[in-house]
C-alpha cells in the first residue's frame, strides 16, 4: 500500500474538454469540444519558426523571455491594448496563458486569501485555485447576454480578496466585458485593493463591431492588473506553448521566480516566431476576424436548425447552447448524458456545461460547440446533426 497521494491535489477532476477530446478521437469523432483550429496557420508564421531553429535557437531560453518577443510584446501591447510596458520588467514569456495564470497566482495568494471568478468559468481556473491555495468567490453570468449583476458582484469583494479573474472575449460564454463594466470592475479593485488578473487569450477575435479593452488600461489599473495573453488562438499554434504576463516590475519579479522553478523558459525557436507574428499587419486580424464570422454564423444556422437554442457570442470561438427541448428528444436526463448520446448518435463532439460550473453535481442545460474549425469541418457536423432531425430517436 503505497502513501497517500496529496491532499491538495485529491479534489481534481479531469478535465472534461480532454476528456471529451479523448472519446471523439476514439470514435474517429468531429472534435468540436476542444477549442483548437483545424486549419493550418499562416506560412509565415511556420517559416518564422522553421527559420528560429535553423537559427541555431535551440538552446534554452531567458527564463523570462527571449528580448526580441518581450520588445514585440511590449510594442502591441501599447498599440492594441493601449498598456504601457517596459520589456525589461514588466513582461515574463511563459509555457501559455496556462502557465501564465498558475504563476501569477502562485506569485501573489497565501493562505485565507480569495479570488472571484465569473461564472460559468474556463475550467483551468479552479485547479489554479486549488494549486496556488486560493478560495473562490463565484459570480454568475446570466443568459442571454451573460451579463452579472451588479449587487451580486460588489457583495463578493471583501478585505480578503486577492484579486478578480475576467476572461474577455469569454471562453465559454462569447461575452465581451464592455468599457462600463470594466470600469465598476475597477472601482470594486480599487475599494478593496484587489487585482485584476485577465486572461485576454480571444482579443483579436470579436464580432458586431464589439471593441477589446484591457482593464490595465483604465486609469489606476496599471500597478494592480496582471494580464495574460498567447500567441495561441490569434495565430493558430495552440502546440507552441508561448504565453506571457504583463505586470508592474514589482509583480513582474516575483512571477517571474516562479516561472523559473516551474518551467524555466517556453520553447525557444517559438518564442522568436511569436515575435514575427506579433507584428503582423492590421490585415492579418481583419481576415481572421472575417473567417471566424462566418463560422459563427454557419454554426448557429445550423444548431438553430437542428433544434438547439443557441447564444450568439460576441466574441472568442465558441457558442453555448441551451439543450432542453433537444434533449427530452433524446431521452437525455442532463447536459453530461446527452453530449454523450450526441457523439454517439452523430460523431460530433462537445463539451457538456456542468464543467464550467463549480457545483460538477448540478448538471446544466448547456453545452459548448467550439468553432475554430475548417468550413468543410462545420459542414460535417450540419450534416451528422441533420440526421437527427431525420431519424426517430
Ligand atoms: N481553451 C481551450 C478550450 O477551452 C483549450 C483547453 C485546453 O485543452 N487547454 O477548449
């Protein structure tokens, strides 16, 4: 009989986007669960970073950073963010948005100390918690525009919280925080001295003229806001790894200790492509921007279609979708149980909504499809899904 394993660790549940990535690759599925594109990114991306290795940028990296993507980072940062950073302080280059958010809080929480989180929630989020030993404060977001209520919000802050995570675009929901909410948000972090840590992943990918803003860039957030970013889903290499947090220097230092025992550095050779595409042109964001439209409206012609009660999102690539009247169809008793008769019944795969709400119990009437898929992919799952508006289930 071996010793227990750790306490802290015990709670954790596996990842249901994994899982659901794990199932529909067993069934030769369509993976519309985890949010990764299926198309190829841009040749000069590859060739940044074929042209890195060859290069000979195959040894380990600044811990924090390889200069030449802190000055890029730093450089967009100002330009599309409207954040002031100095490359040689304030940035550290991390293992993804991932590693990024499990640093920083591992760098600021003791014990006793609590974080808000907006709910539902990127599911990272509470495993970070649980690692860095901070108490979650959950905050709803109501369908159909899944905006919070005020009072419910300002009634989480307290003398003991550390900080607030916001996730805008919002992965699940598509919400886009908007300047006035950011700004209460703000004022609460102000009242409380509390941070803001956000997770700013989908900025590039936006639609009906919504507008990104980075709560580090309203008046008084600088010192107090750590932000995280990838070079993930903008450029579609979610494999390289490459993420980074801006912060004050004082912040700055101490993530980027943790950093350096967790991980020492990201990938090299990726690093210096992730600095090439940073400084891509206006163009570049605008054609993504159009590609994901289109998705976005393929998908939610053909959910609607097909009997789903789909949200539109605002941003990010992914639609929650409201299950009921499907799933009494499906003699599916909860969201779980029906993601799991839908791969089978039509290889498409989704991720079930309980897995973005802390109470994993409760079972909810949602589900996520991820869109960032070919459109020969999109047109796939309309036809699996047509067959069950065909077929007596
Ligand atoms: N962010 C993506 C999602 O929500 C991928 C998650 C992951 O597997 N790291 O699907």
């Amino acid at each position: 009989m071996i010793k227990p394993l750790s306490h802290r660790t015990e709670s954790f549940t596996e990842s249901v986007i994994r899982e659901m990535t794990r199932i529909s690759d067993s069934m030769n599925g369509i993976n519309l669960s985890q949010g990764f594109p299926d198309f190829n990114a841009s040749e000069e991306i590859k060739r940044a970073a074929i042209r890195a290795i060859k290069n000979n940028f195959n040894q380990y990296p600044v811990t924090f950073g390889e200069s030449e993507l802190r000055e890029a980072i730093s450089k967009k940062a100002w330009r599309y963010n409207k954040i002031r950073c100095n490359p040689d302080t304030d940035i550290t280059v991390t293992c993804g948005a991932t590693e990024a958010m499990l640093s920083t809080l591992m760098a600021i929480i003791n014990p006793g100390d609590e974080i808000i989180i907006f709910e539902p929630f990127y599911e990272n989020y509470i495993p970070d918690g649980i690692l860095s030993g901070a108490t979650p404060r959950f905050v709803s977001l109501h369908p159909p525009h899944w905006h919070y209520d005020s009072k419910e919000l300002s009634k989480a802050f307290n003398r003991k919280t550390k900080a607030i995570i916001i996730n805008t675009p919002n992965n699940p929901t598509g919400k886009v925080f908007s300047k006035t909410e950011l700004t209460e948000i703000s004022q609460l972090c102000h009242k409380w001295n509390s941070f803001a840590i956000t997770d700013e992943i989908y900025e590039h990918i936006l639609y009906d003229g919504e507008q990104h803003v980075s709560i580090a860039s309203l008046p008084g957030m600088e010192d107090r806001t750590i932000t995280l970013n990838s070079v993930s889903k903008t450029y579609s290499v979610t494999g390289w790894r490459v993420g980074w947090a801006i912060a004050s220097a004082k912040i700055t230092k101490r993530i980027r200790k943790v950093h350096d025992f967790m991980t020492v550095g990201a990938p090299t050779a990726f690093q210096h492509a992730t600095a090439t595409a940073l400084a891509f042109p206006d163009v570049y964001y605008k054609k993504l921007q159009r590609q994901y439209e289109n998705a976005r409206k393929f998908l939610y012609d053909t959910l609607v279609e097909n009997g789903f009660n789909p949200y539109i999102p605002k941003g990010a690539y992914y639609m929650m979708t409201d299950i009921k009247q499907l799933a009494t169809r499906l003699k599916s008793c909860n969201d779980l149980d029906f993601s799991k008769k839908l791969i089978e019944k039509t290889r498409v795969a989704t991720v079930p909504g309980f897995s973005f709400f802390h109470q994993k119990n409760k079972k909810s009437n949602l589900v996520r499809f991820a869109f960032c898929k070919k459109m020969e992919t999109l047109q796939k799952v309309k036809n699996h899904l047509n067959r069950l508006l065909t077929s007596a289930y």
